[in-house]
C-alpha cells in the first residue's frame, strides 16, 4: 500500500510539473513571439513565417527605434512618472496606513478616516467630473497630472495598514518608553519591519504607473507628452503607426511596421520583466499578510 501510494503521489507530481510547466509555456509564447518578430527581417515577418524563433536574425529594428526621438521621449516621460509616482504613492500610503492602523484609544477619528478612504472604493465621481476637476486645477498637459490624482491608492493602504496592525505592539511599546516619538517609531521600526507588504505594494504601484495609458490619452493634448503605454497603444492601433521614410534599402528590407512595433512593445514591457523577479518573493507573503488581518 505504501509503495502504491508512493507511485500515485509521484505520478500526481509529475502530473502537476508537466500541467505547470505547458501553462508557463503558454503564458510565455506572446511574449517570446513578440521578441522573435522583433528579431526577424521584414521579409520573414510580413510572410507569417515567424514562431517562436527569430528568422534572418537582425537587430535593424531596434537601431531603428532607439534613434527616434518620439520614443525616446515617451520612454523619459514614464521613467519620470514611474519615479514620482512610486515616490508619491509610496509616502502617501505609509503616512495614511499608520494612523488607521492604530486602536480608537489611541486615534479617537480612526473609524471617521477609515470610512471616508473606504467610501473612495464603492463610489466614482466618474470619468468627466474627474477631468473637470483635474482641469480646474491646471495640471492638465504637465507630468503631475499623470501623478496627483491616484496619489493615495487606497487598495494599497488598506493592505499596508492591515499589516502594520499585525505587528507586535511590544515594539513599539518599548521604543516609546525609550523615549521615542512617532515618527521615529514608523520610520526606524515599523517600515523596516513590513517591507513584504511595501515591496508587494510597491510592485502594484510600478506596474499601474508603467502601464496605464488612458489617462494620459484623456489628460495630454499633445502626442509628444504622451508616456510610453500611451504611445504604444497608439501605434499598435493605428494602421501607420511610423512613418519610416528616408531609410536606406538595407533597412526596407529588415524592418517594417511590424518588426518595429514588436520591438517597441518588447522594449516597453522589459524593465517590468526585469524589475519583478526580485520581488516577487515578497508578493505572495506581503498580500496575504496585508488582507487576512483585522
């Protein structure tokens, strides 16, 4: 009996290798199809002859894209959204986590606050009061109006605060009767002490700024303001998306639409692919810690 369990539980896990490994595969195969066209001549992509695998290898594409100006620019535009966005997001969320966090004794309008963020979730002013309002305040077609109105994620707050309300209470209790204040607290003790939820809710916050593209469509005027999601939702929808005059005839046989949008698309999906395997080991732990507390 033993040994038939045995035999059951290793076909069982091979079972589950091979399940997971055909999902990863196939969750993988866009991606590396999209690399492949991006590595392939013109010739090669516009005939369908493209897989997995590059044909004709050849980097022309992305000497092509790394020389021209519009995508440079929206590259620099959502790096500098990427990193005032992450910087915003990520004080707003600790400063407003860590008060909610504490017991009514101690925070007597706790339960106001907590509502009044909650309320956020449930109910939308909707899509043209909120541009009205991001109008009348004038950031309309400056890089802040990319950043301020999502400034307090609350999702990411309510995790974070749910996390801080886990951790040992002793801590803190012994550095306030060392003498320290709340401040000193947070920064010294608390958030050293959550960097699972931080880097979990960092990760979202990455992602979010990296990849939206629809306020910026609605809040930018001007295509040369766009960031790169921005500019990528526009050329893989526009049925002429480069203008590629003045190329030398090497070039109109390596490159097309095709091979250039793929390299533009691989290039802006890159330093996320990058950026998350070192952080995925916090994911899991920082979610589930983040939501199963009270």
């Amino acid at each position: 009996m033993n040994l038939a369990a045995t035999r059951g539980a290793r076909w069982f896990a091979v079972g589950n290798y091979t399940f997971l490994v055909l999902l990863s595969l196939l969750c993988l195969f866009p991606i590396i199809h999209v690399l492949a066209i991006s590595l392939s001549s013109s010739t090669a992509a516009s005939a369908g002859r493209v897989t997995a695998w590059p044909v004709d290898f050849t980097f022309a594409s992305y000497d092509y894209i790394l020389r021209k100006p519009e995508f440079l620019r929206a590259f620099a535009i959502t790096l500098e959204r990427v990193a005032l966005g992450f910087a915003m997001n990520m004080l707003l969320t600790v400063l407003c986590a860590y008060p909610l966090s504490k017991q009514t004794y101690e925070f007597r309008l706790r339960t106001v606050y907590a509502w009044f963020f909650v309320v956020t979730i449930l109910f939308s002013g909707g899509l043209i009061p909120w541009f009205l309002t991001i109008n009348a305040t004038g950031l309309v077609d400056s890089i802040w109006a990319l950043v301020v109105p999502g400034a307090v994620p609350v999702f990411n707050v309510i995790l974070v605060l749910n996390f801080f309300r886990g951790l040992p209470k002793e801590v803190e209790e012994s550095a306030f009767i060392d003498g320290a204040g709340y401040w000193k607290v947070l920064w010294a003790i608390v958030v050293p002490l959550s960097m699972p939820v931080l880097a979990a809710v960092g990760l979202f916050t990455l992602v979010s700024h990296w990849n939206s593209w629809f306020d910026a469509l609605i809040l930018m005027n001007f295509p040369k303001d766009y960031p790169l999601s921005t500019y990528l939702q526009l050329i893989v929808i526009n049925s002429n998306p480069l203008a590629l005059s003045g190329q030398s005839l090497t070039e109109i046989v390596e490159i097309s639409q095709r091979t250039t949008r793929a390299a533009q698309i691989f290039l802006g999906a890159l330093p996320i692919l990058l950026v998350y395997p070192f952080l995925q080991k916090y994911f899991v732990k920082g979610i589930v810690l983040g939501s199963v507390k009270g």
